[in-house]
C-alpha cells in the first residue's frame, strides 16, 4: 500500500502544473496531508536501508528459517518491532516445514 500511494503521489506531483492539485488529489484518491508528506520526503534516502541489508543477509544465511525474533536476537540493541515492520515490507517469513507443523499442533 504504502509503495502505491507513494507513485500516486508522483504522478500528481508530475501532472501538478498541467492541472490542479486538489482535482488530482480527489481522481487519485488520496488526502492532502499524505500528498504533501511524500512530496517532502521525495529526496530522501530511506532511513532503514543498512539494517534492512543486515536483516536479508541473516536471512539469507540461515535460509527463510529465522522469525522476527530470532533476527532481533541477532540483532542485539535494536528494537523488535521495528525489525518485525521491516521484515513485514520487505516480505520476508519464516519458512516452516511440515514436520515442525505437526509438531506444534501436538
């Protein structure tokens, strides 16, 4: 969702000259405020980016097995929920086989 409405945000930015800016904003559907919030954060290099590289790697690593909180292990003085919201954004979950299903269901 969050990747859409930052495009809408483009294209009314892009068509803003051609067009008024409130009729764009009511045909994309999206409220001023959020409008305005992504054209101030255009420029900017996401925040998150070294500890999204970390969080793939140790991914990687241990192949799609670690949850958000064995990656938070992993990542000692950093914030659990943040690194559930990141791993959430970049679609990365825990793999889980059959066996350890069943197990659990016991």
């Amino acid at each position: 969702m969050e990747k859409f409405t930052q495009d809408q945000a483009q294209v009314v930015y892009e068509l803003r000259h051609a067009f008024p800016v409130k009729a764009l904003l009511s045909l994309a559907d999206i409220p001023r405020s959020t409008y305005y919030y992504w054209v101030k954060n255009f420029g900017r290099p996401d925040p998150d980016a070294e500890l999204k590289g970390i969080i793939q790697a140790i991914d990687d690593e241990h192949e799609g097995r670690y949850g958000y909180r064995r990656i938070r292990d992993e990542l000692t003085n950093r914030g659990h929920k943040k690194v559930q919201r990141i791993m959430k954004k970049m679609g990365i979950k825990k793999y889980c086989s059959y066996k350890e299903l069943s197990f659990r269901q016991r």
